[in-house]
C-alpha cells in the first residue's frame, strides 16, 4: 500500500502558523465591503516597496500582468525584440506577444539556470545585424528563487540601451551581494499565485520600480488608462476626472481580500527565507554526490521557490518517490521554444542548455515548513533509488 502522499508546499502549515489575524483580516475586507482597491492595497504596495528596496510598488491582478505593464508603459510593441529566456513559465515569454512584440529567446547558464549574458550579447548582436526587429528590452528570470547575473544584465542592458525587467515571479525577496533585483533593473516583477514563495489565496501580481514617471504610468495603465495626477496638473475639467481615460489601458487590479493575505505574509516572510535557506543547506548535504544539487551565484540568496536537481533517471526516480508518497515535480519539460505558439520566435545561436537541461530536471517537496523527519525521509528515498541502479 503506498503511503499518503506528502504535501509538495504545505500551505496549511503557514495558515495555522498565522492563525487568527489572517482570518481577521480577510473578515474586516469582506465586513468593509472595500473589495476593490481598498485601503489595504496602499499598505500591501508601502510595505512591497520597503521590503523590496525600491521607491514605488505597484499591485496589480497577476504576475502576468506585472510583465505586460511596464512594456505598455514603455511603448514597446510590433517591430520590437524583447530577450528572455525559453526555460522558464509561458508568462515570461508570453509578455511580449501581448504587446504586438517579439520575444527573442536566450539560453540559460549550466549552473543557475538563468539568463546566460554571454549568450544575450550575441542573440543582441545577431537580431541587430539581421534588422528585422529592433531591440527594446530584456527580461531576466529569477528561475527557482535565487537571483540571476544582474551586474552583468544591467552593464549589457545600458550598452544598447534596452530596458532590463526582473521578473521575480518565482523569486521575490531574492539578493544579491545584499541588493535586491531593482537595483539594477528598470523594473521587478513578480507573481504571488499561492505556491509562491509569498503568495496570495488567488492570484495577484506586483511591479516594483525606481522612476516616478514609469510608476504613474503604471496607475494609469492598471485602471484603463485612467487619467493620474501629473495627467491632471494645469488642467481643468467640467466632469469627474476619474472617467478621463488619457491612454489605452486594461484593468488589473488587485482584490483587496489579496492584499489583506498578503500583508500578513509579509510579517512572517523574512523567516520564511531564512526557513527555507535551511531545509535547501539540508539537501545540498543528503544529496552531494546522489544527484546534480542547485548552485546559488556567487553572493546570491535564494529564496527556493522550488529545490531543482538533475538526474539522468527522471522518469525512474519520480516514479519511485511517488510509490512512497513523494510528490515531485518538473519545471519545465517542454522549453517554449519548442511549443506550438513560440516555435517561430527567434533563438539566435540556438538553446542547447536549455534543451539539455529540461530533459534532467526534476523538483523536490519545498516548503518553509518541511520537517526534517520528513526531509530524510525524501532523501533517503532518493539516495537507495540511486544505489539500487548505481
């Protein structure tokens, strides 16, 4: 008989661990009746910004839209090049497509995973050279938590002039060398669909960013295109302003029952990073020399969205774990590149990382809360597998 499956995130362990205040606070929303753009969403985007290290942040309907936002706001559509990479979720690619430009897909480094700058450099070089597009902007992934090579993103970025987005979807609260992405992008970006490492209880996304101009725009943007302060100054008008629509928008706001959750994360989320920093330090050690382990860029701190390894039996290996009640997962098998709506899309100088690694990659349980009877029990399991077919 196989043993009850074991939780892949234990969300309901963080619940309890919050207790009484969630559930106060998501009542007081619903006793409010401010469902939308209450004023829990001002406090939830003070607190992203403090906590985030930039001067403004922005709530907004998900992580999705998080990326299609600042591409509006910068004008970038049809004729434009935006770099990312093809080993990560639709929503990085699928960003910009929405706008009317084209994604130009980038391989991924060995180790991290993430963007590759060598590879950006010349996938820049190569699309400048052919003149079909014209290179607008580049969007890093924070893949599995941990920061990608923003130093060297940002110095590429400023060389031709591209716009830089971090999209923290899975890695919000990651650092590098003690800055968080913002420092070096335009804009981060993230998702807090509920298995992320700060999620809500549906989805929701945010935009952090440095420049006042951009963040009013984003307002805008985020509410139809309605008209914001600077839109308003000098002008009167004989109606109410807030029926001014000043630019094309969508409306992507965040529900206020999200935020309320939200800011009560929050207040346990530092230790949550620090939580899971350990539970990864516990696999790296039961796994050294069983599997291929994570490696964290030099100076980073991830915050472990999912815990990757790679195995040249990850169909055996997933196979046996699930026989004793441990769950996996593979993020991602089939790179977008490789999928119906992206296999047009340029990939100058081709993937091959990209393709090698998502035949290898397999995630194990990961959560704040893995007890570490549970943990050895996940990598006992995975190193008699592996001894069984030494």
């Amino acid at each position: 008989m196989c043993p009850a499956m074991i939780p892949f995130i234990d969300l309901q362990a963080q619940r309890a661990r919050l207790g009484q205040p969630l559930e106060d606070a998501i009542l007081k929303v619903v006793r409010s009746g401010a469902y939308i753009m209450g004023p829990e969403i001002a406090q939830l985007e003070a607190e992203l910004a403090a906590f985030g290290q930039a001067p403004h942040a922005l709530s907004c309907a998900s992580g999705t839209d998080a990326l299609v936002l600042p591409l509006m706001a910068w004008g970038i559509g049809p004729g434009d090049a935006v770099f990312c990479p093809s080993f990560t979720f639709a929503a990085t690619a699928e960003a910009a497509p929405l706008v009317g430009a084209s994604p130009v897909f980038v391989d991924v480094l060995p180790d991290t995973y993430n963007l590759d700058p060598g590879k950006l450099e010349a996938a820049i070089e190569a699309v400048k050279a052919k003149g079909a597009l014209t290179p607008k902007a580049i969007i890093a992934v924070d893949l599995f938590g941990q920061p990608a090579d923003y130093p060297a993103l940002f110095e590429i970025a400023q060389r031709h002039g591209l716009k830089l987005i971090a999209d923290s979807a899975q890695g919000f609260g990651c650092t590098l060398n003690g800055h968080h992405p913002i420092h070096w992008a335009d804009a981060t970006t993230t998702s807090f669909f509920p298995a992320k490492p700060l999620g809500c209880y549906g989805d929701g996304g945010a935009v952090l960013s440095k420049d006042a101009r951009l963040h009013d725009l984003l307002v805008s943007l985020r509410v139809h295109g309605q008209a914001v302060k600077s839109d308003l100054e000098g002008r009167t008008f004989d109606h109410d302003p807030k029926y001014l629509n000043m630019r094309v928008g969508t409306n992507s706001r965040m529900d206020t029952v999200q935020a309320a959750v939200l800011l009560q994360k929050l207040t346990i989320f530092a230790d949550e990073i620090e939580a899971r920093n350990r539970v990864a330090a516990r696999y790296a050690e039961g796994l050294a020399g069983v599997v291929t382990t994570p490696k964290v860029i030099d100076g980073g701190v991830s915050v472990w969205a999912q815990y990757t390894v790679e195995t040249d039996d990850r169909d055996g290996l997933a196979a046996a774990l699930r026989e004793q009640g441990i769950p996996t997962a593979v993020y991602y098998p089939m790179p977008l590149h490789r999928q119906p709506p992206y296999a047009g899309y340029p990939q100058p100088g081709g993937l091959p990382v990209t393709e090698e690694k998502a035949g290898r990659v397999i995630s194990l349980p990961m959560h704040a809360y893995l007890e570490p009877d549970i943990q050895d029990r996940i990598i006992e399991a995975i190193r008699a597998h592996v001894r069984g077919n030494g």
